[in-house]
C-alpha cells in the first residue's frame, strides 16, 4: 500500500471528468468507492467526494461548507443521531491540524450550480480553513467544514521558489501541491513526530480535540533569496509563540546550541542534526547583533 | 491631516499610469515626492515606490526584494554605512508586524523587465512577508524586505465574505483590501492597543524588534456560514499559542467570562465589552461539552 499522496494526482489536471466512481478510484484522485471522505485518523484526508448526500451542506465554488457523516439512517438519509469526530470526521480535521490540501470532486448528483451535468468533476485543491459542530436541521449534532479552493498562483509561485533553489539540498518538486501558508511537508510532519510535538524552547504541547500542534520553522528561511532547504536539519519543533520569535529575530541559536536572546535551553534528540551553517545564516540575517555576541 | 490609508486608492485600480512622482501623490497612492517609502513608524509603511535606487533590489514581479533606505552618501549614492531599523525602514517591518498591505508602485527608472518604458505605474498590493538584515554589495549592513503580491481573489473572495454577512454588523467594505491571512482591521488593532498586546489568558507579550505582536482573535468567526462581526465585542487579544487552542475549542469562556477547558482567569479591561452571544456562539460550535458544563 503507497503512502497517501496530498495533492494534485499527475496527469489529471483541474476540470478533468470522469465518468464513475470506479474511474476517479482507478487515477487515485478518490480511492474509497463509496465515502466520500478518503483518509484516515493519523495520516489526514486526501480527498472528498460531494454528492448531494448532506443536506447542510453549502456550495459557493471557492468555498465548500462541508458537512461530516455519521448519525443516518441506513434507510431513509435522515439524521437520526449526532455524528462523533472520528474516521473521515476525524481525517478532515487533522487535516486542518497539518495544514494537508484536500482533492475537491464534484458529483451530478450534488445539489448545486457548480455540480457537473453528468459523472464527476475533479475540481482542483481546497484547505480545511475551520471545523466546528452545529446542530444540523434535523435536531442532531453535526460535524462542519468550511473549504476554502487553494488559489493556484501561490501554488505556482511556491512551486518556482523550490525549483529555483540550487545551492542547498531544495525541497522536491511534488511537495509543490502545499501551500506557503501552511508550509507542510514530510520534513516537518516528521520533525513534530521526533519531539511529540513539544516546542524545543518551552515544552508547550497544545491539543486540539483533532491531536496535538506544533509548528515546524526553518532556521534558514525557504524562498528567494535566502534558499534554505526543507530538510530535517534546517527545521525546529516550536510552539506558535517561539516561532514568531524565532522568525524576528528577537532569539537565535549559538553554535553549541544554546539560546541568545532567551533564557532557557533548547531541547535536542540525538536524530536531530541541525547543520551549524543554517543557525549562522539565522544569526547573521535575523539577529547580527547576538552574532557578534555569541 | 487624514489617517493613513493603506490599501487601493479608490478611482486608480491596479495599472494606473503617472507621469511624475506630484501626480502620484495628488491622487495619494504615494504622498512623498522625494522619499521610496511612505509611512510613519507608529503606522507601518502604505506605499513604495521602485526607482532603481538600490543595487540589491530584485524584482520578480509577483516577489519583490527590496532594499531599505539610508547608508548612502549623497553624493555619490554608494552605500557608506549600516542601515539602521528606524524612520521608513521601521515602517516596513511595522507593516509586516501588523499584517498591513503595501501599495507598489514602480518606476521607469527602476532597473527590471517589470519597469514602465517611462513615468509611473501602480502594480498592486503586497504584503510584507519577511524582513532581514544583511551585509549588501558595498559590506555594510543594509535591511532587506520580501514582499510578495496579494493575489487578488483572496481579496475579492474575502470581499465577497463580508458583504454577504446581512445579518450581524458585517466588517465594512473598505476593510476588504486586507487579507483574510493577516485579517488586520482597525478594530484588531484597537484590541491590540487596549491590551497593549498582552494575551488575555496568559498575559505574555511577544516582543520584536518592530514592536510587541500580539494576535486579535474573533470569538465568532467571520465568513460564512458563521458571519462573525469584526467589532470589539467580538474580539481578544491573544498570544499565538492562545489563539491556535482557542479556535479549536481546547478552552473557552463562560458567561462570566471564567475559563472553560483551562486554568486561570481572562483579563478584560473595562473599554472592552464582549457580546455574551459571540461567547455562547463558541461554546456551541467548538466545545459543546464545555458548554453542557458550564
């Protein structure tokens, strides 16, 4: 079984149709053949279906109310029991969580105007902007989503930024589908996981019914003109707090590891190698005049 | 004299030609005649203009390095000494602190494929997305910034949001030049002041070499389907870590604004009237069963 794959599927663009569950499942844009989620608790949801099968929800184009399943009738549709966050509850909120871009399809059978005449339409990549529970029209608790599409042009700049980085190791072309905004990556799912996202400066581990968070910050900056790379020795596990910190300057890291500009120390694990260079660079761009004190 | 402005100038959209630098400031998308930067450091920056002054500019269009002012000798404009972060140089971080958008406008004289052929054009609103110290061409310290285009159906979406929300007194239409990412209004950063950017919950205050940061966080959220007002009875002045646990739910705020989900008490000042709805709003969206308790 490959690894769930986040974003647009190769080959098949925004806009292209087909004509049936089974084919969006054979491409890999939608793999499950009847829910209209795909994804698991852990890893996120890669993908929905809308169908017309919720009747909250609401469809403005670039952005989707989505509603969670759950709670119906076998028989009739109708909402008999509220809907818990679990299984593709759960995947879209840890999707939210991680910052994970969302396949879009729509259906004929959707109950609205950008729903295709006939068959589905992959209709391109959407984030998890907000989730929330409400009670649904027929009295039960349900789960909501509110999709915002991913505007293409930050994809395309984002995706020209990591191509164009030649001098460090540049983060691979297919993490182009992740947004700036959210910035996530392999790397920085992975270095969270290392410090069971506990921020390396205060401890702090937030949690969200959806899981812990934690934010993964490069030391040297992604992007033109600093080119710093998405490996694992260019990103810290921090606490939003520590971030903005982290990202004005206000403390940097010496070469032994210790913290200028802060009281405190930073936490390490032995898999965590961070190259000296990447601290230098920090110090150097952000906080010169702890440079030329540490 | 009128507050500043930041955001498109009404009557001059994106494309704008000038002939002079006097007719861009009747119209006042760039009120200096002289200065590349307009704006105060208490305000943040509103507008730059690109007139190949700086040797390390780069000009990618949709990103934009740009180089700060003074260092220079008059005479022969080569870089004599360090920058420092003060007058419009400050303004600029100021803009990014405060999430405010930069109008740009580029000049003839300005040495890119993206200059006018002659006088002046308007090209749009950017953000701040990143500021930097470092030693430029001539060895001296010079501040740099990377700003990167707003793209403009993130504003129209967002414009779209706050004009649809009839039923609560929506965020007004000249606030819609601001992204929905930095979601500034002059109502954030009233909350910010009357805080004087400590959190509510934990008291802390960030601090950066542009000023305290400080988050304003909608108790209910704007946008559809939720259609939250961005007034201060709808608003808090939150760290970072205190927003993220917020909107998910983790805590929230009783009736009498004891804390729900977490210890310690929410400070509130008396200028700061929160809606007991937009409260109950919250516990019955993003944590119901902190609502049955409490």
């Amino acid at each position: 079984m490959p690894e769930r794959f986040f974003g647009h599927i190769s080959g098949y663009p925004e806009g292209s149709w087909f004509e049936s569950r089974a084919a969006l499942a054979e491409v890999g844009l939608h793999r499950p053949l009847v829910a209209g989620i795909s994804g698991t608790e852990s890893e996120g949801a890669d993908s929905i279906v809308l169908s017309g099968g919720y009747e909250d929800d609401e469809d403005l184009g670039n952005e989707i109310v989505y509603t969670g399943h759950g709670g119906r009738d076998q028989d009739t549709g109708r909402q008999v029991a509220n809907q818990n966050l679990s299984r593709g509850n759960l995947a879209l909120a840890k999707s939210k969580l991680q910052g994970l871009s969302v396949r879009v399809i729509r259906g004929s059978t959707h109950k609205s105007d950008y729903a295709p005449s006939t068959g589905y339409r992959y209709d391109g990549l959407y984030r998890v902007e907000d989730y929330w529970q409400e009670r649904g029209r027929a009295g039960y608790y349900i789960w909501r989503y509110r999709l915002v599409k991913i505007v293409e042009d930050e994809i395309s700049a984002f995706s020209r930024v990591t191509e164009s980085s030649g001098a460090y190791s540049a983060p691979r072309r297919q993490e182009t589908t992740i947004l700036r905004i959210v910035r996530d990556t392999k790397q920085a799912r992975r270095i969270k996981a290392l410090y069971d996202y506990r921020c390396q400066v205060c401890g702090t581990r937030l949690e969200s019914n959806a899981g812990p968070y934690a934010e993964a910050a490069h030391i040297r900056p992604l992007g033109i003109p600093h080119n710093g790379s998405d490996a694992i020795n260019n990103l810290l596990c921090l606490c939003p707090n520590h971030h903005v910190l982290f990202d004005y300057g206000t403390f940097s890291i010496a070469d032994d590891l210790s913290l200028l500009g802060i009281e405190g120390t930073l936490t390490i694990v032995m898999q965590h190698e961070i190259h000296i260079e990447n601290l230098r660079y920090h110090r150097e761009h952000y906080s010169p005049m702890q440079n030329e004190s540490g």
